[in-house]
C-alpha cells in the first residue's frame, strides 16, 4: 500500500523483454536500501524488487500489468515516479493508493496557472466501469502515475488536476504533454461505496 507522496523519480537504465514479461532496470538513490521482494511503486504500479546489482535495481512487469499501464511505453532514459510501501507508524499525506492501475488517462490540455499548471486528461467513457466506481468526482481523490491528486472538473471520462511548482519539478509531471498517457488509479473508496450499492 501507498500514499501517493512520491520521493523521487528513479531513471530507466535497461529494459529487457522474457516472453509476455518485461524486466525494467532503474537507479534511483535510495537502491541501497532496497531488499529483494520489496514493493516499490513505479507510475502508481507496484512491483517487486527481483534483483539488485551495481546501484541499480530490477522489477518486473507481466502481461496484464503491460496491457493496463503506461509501462509499456517506457524506454531507456525515461523518468518513473517511484515510492516505497507506505510504513504503518506515520502520517498519511496522501491518500490510499493501492499500486493496482485501473487503467490509463491521455493528456489532452496544459495550462498555466500562474505558478500552477493544470492537466486535464481523458479516460475511456464505459458507463459499466463507472458503475462499478471507476469514476472522478469533484475534491475527491485520484493518483496519476502514482501522484495522490485533488480532482478539479471532472466529467463522465475526463478531470483536471492542479501541480504546484515542486510536484512539478520533483516527478515526471515535468514530461509529461499533450498526448502523454498516464497511469490511473481511481479511489478505493468510491469502488467499495459502488460495489455496496450494488448487493443492496
């Protein structure tokens, strides 16, 4: 479990195909205190640490995470916001993030908010995905590529968020354009409240 705070963005150094699978080499500064089959968040998408070698670190992504996330898209130099398991003694600065993308957003404005920038993405628009809580709502929660966001304007299958100067500089927001796909994880609460609604 995360909190979508994230604490660096760690660089892509090798990617390497095994069958439907993909093993993602990175660096980042904290490698040192990784272990093997710890969880670390890469764009909102937990993984597990299969190997540590020579200041880097190797996770692997199977077939359906690939289909679901933006991983796929990734290549050698690319920027991933990661985040380690969340620790069960302090604050949750964010939200509930569970590391399990539902699916992925496009980029389809960028604007300047004099200081802020705001990015509006789109989604797919699937009325049986939104009954079943894959839905944004107004203040609410959402995380895109691991980043616990306040939802601004959200429609049945877009939603803005507003980036302060340091989220900004801090994670792949800095990369990230028009036409950039993202990954999404909608808030857990809104699935539970769904699926409740649904057996009543």
């Amino acid at each position: 479990m995360f909190s979508g705070i994230i604490e660096e963005f760690a660089t892509v150094v090798a990617i390497k195909r095994d069958r439907d699978n993909i093993d993602f080499t990175l660096r980042c500064s904290f490698v040192d205190e990784l272990g093997i089959d710890q969880s670390v968040s890469h764009n909102g998408v937990c993984l597990t640490v299969v190997s540590i070698e020579n200041g880097t670190y190797t996770v692997t992504a199977m077939k359906e995470t690939l289909e679901r996330s933006n991983l796929g898209l990734l290549q050698v130099g690319d920027k991933v916001n990661v985040e380690r398991s969340m620790l069960m003694n302090g604050r949750l600065d964010g939200h509930i993030v569970q590391g399990h993308v539902d699916e992925t957003a496009k980029c389809i404005a960028v604007e300047d908010a004099n200081g802020s920038v705001y990015f509006t993405f789109e989604y797919k628009d699937d009325p049986e995905m939104a009954r079943n809580g894959y839905f944004t709502v107004d203040k609410g929660s959402v995380s895109v590529n691991g980043v616990s966001l306040t939802v601004c304007n959200p429609t049945a299958n877009t939603f803005t968020v507003a980036i302060i100067p340091y989220t900004f500089e801090h994670t792949n927001f800095c990369d990230i354009k028009i036409g950039s796909v993202v990954n999404i994880e909608f808030d857990i609460l809104g699935k539970y409240i769904a699926r409740l609604q649904q057996i009543k």
